[in-house]
C-alpha cells in the first residue's frame, strides 16, 4: 500500500512538472515574441510542443506568428493548420494588426485565410439553421398552448402538457447554454435577424439564473449593435419583474 502511495504521489509530481514545464518554456516563448526576437520564441514555443500539445487552437497562433517573423513560412502555416484542427474559427484572430505581416500577401497564408473563411461561413451557416429550428420549437410550443382545449384534456392532460411545455424550455435552454459558452451571443452579422432573435427568445423565456447570468453577453452585442435594443429592454424588464422591482421600460 505504501508503494503504491509513494508511486502514485511520483506520477502526481512528475505531470505537475511536466506541465510547469510547457507554461514556462511557453511564457518565455512569449515574452521572446514581445522581445522581438521571433527565433528565440520559435525554439522556446518547439520546446513547450516537445512536452505536450496545446489545449485550445490559440496556443498555436503566437507560434505562428513567431514563424512568419523568424522567415519559415512552411512551420507558420503548419501551426496555423493545427489550430485549425483544434477549432480555430475567426479569420480576424490572424488579420487584426501586424501579426502576420511578414507572411500576410503570400499564396500560403491567403489560402489558409480563404479555408478559415470558409470554415467560418459553414459554421455560421449550422448556427443559423440550429438558432432558427430552436425558435420554431420555442414558438409552437407556446401556440399549442393557446389552442389547447383544456375542458377537453382534462385536469391529468393540463399536467401532462405542462410538463412537455416545461421540457421543450429546458431542451431549448440547454442548446442555447452550449452555444453562448462556446460562441457568445452571437450576433445578425453572424447568423441572421431570426436566428439572433430566436437566441433572446429562449433566454427571455428561460429561468431567472439563466437571464441574469447572460444579460452580460447581450448588453455587450447591443453595444457592438448586432443586436437590437429592444431585446435588452425586454430582458432587463422581465428581470425587474422577477426580483419584484419596478421596471424601467414597462
């Protein structure tokens, strides 16, 4: 029992290092970048790659952009296509500023480019269709609901419809979670008028934890004016209700 004990707190420490390891040899990589000295960071970076890869695809564009500036535009594009592999999705992550200016007019980079655009628009193009097939589940549920002939169904069909209700909320709500965790609150320059709306549908209609823990996102597309205005108010109104303040558009 003690040996295994002891073998287990040497694997503990071993991955702990191990993954100090990469941090440091990462940082140093960076702070190299920001140095200027884009060959030093490329090592460095090749070094911290040698321990494990990266988690997320924007652990492959600094190393990047340190291969355009040390001149080996072959390794910039290979790290580029892993993060591609790993999820990357916005063509302004690598056209914002000087990053990849050394490599930037070359066939290499504008073919990449023109992959991620694509990449970007069929992705764009899913969310559409996904926002859009979750309005329409948001909005029969609720016209069934009108309809429903409620001497007819009777006081166990009320409960029984009330619960389906309930459910298509919560599987809509669900869907809505994974996409503003992964992408935002995603915006009509995005996915459209419908699908923007169909993304405020399920949260104005979704519990008092879920509206307050997303109102940020929405305040913040509103700014950027990808979302029309009068969602928030709608939002911010109903929030008021529910915490039994007074609201502040009525």
């Amino acid at each position: 029992m003690i040996r295994m004990i002891m073998l287990s707190c040497a694997l503990l420490f071993a991955l702990q290092a191990s993954a100090q390891s990469f941090y440091d040899y990462y940082q140093k990589g960076d702070s190299l970048l920001r140095a200027n000295d884009a060959s030093a960071a490329l090592d460095a970076y090749a070094k911290a790659f040698e321990i494990r890869e990266g988690t997320h695809p924007m652990f492959y564009v600094n190393p990047a952009s340190a291969a355009a500036y040390a001149g080996q535009t072959d390794q910039a594009i290979s790290y580029l296509e892993t993060a591609l592999e790993k999820g990357l999705d916005d063509p302004a992550t690598l056209t914002r500023g000087d990053r990849f200016r050394p490599i930037k007019e070359t066939d290499a980079f504008q073919a990449f480019l023109s992959q991620l655009e694509e990449r970007q628009a069929q992705q764009e193009a899913a969310l559409r269709e996904e926002l859009e097939g979750l309005m329409a589940k948001d909005q029969m549920i609720r016209r069934l609901a009108q309809e429903v002939d409620t001497a007819m169904l009777g006081a166990e069909g009320m409960a029984a419809f009330a619960e389906l209700f309930r459910l298509q909320d919560s599987v809509n709500q669900i869907a809505a979670t994974r996409i503003l965790m992964e992408y935002g609150w995603v915006g009509t320059s995005r996915v459209g008028q419908k699908a923007n709306q169909a993304l405020w549908l399920i949260v104005q209609h979704a519990p008092l934890k879920m509206q307050e823990e997303y109102l940020p996102l929405l305040q913040k597309s509103v700014e950027e004016e990808e979302t029309p205005a009068k969602y928030l108010a709608f939002l911010e109104d109903r929030i008021a209700v529910q915490r039994e303040k007074p609201q502040k558009y009525g």
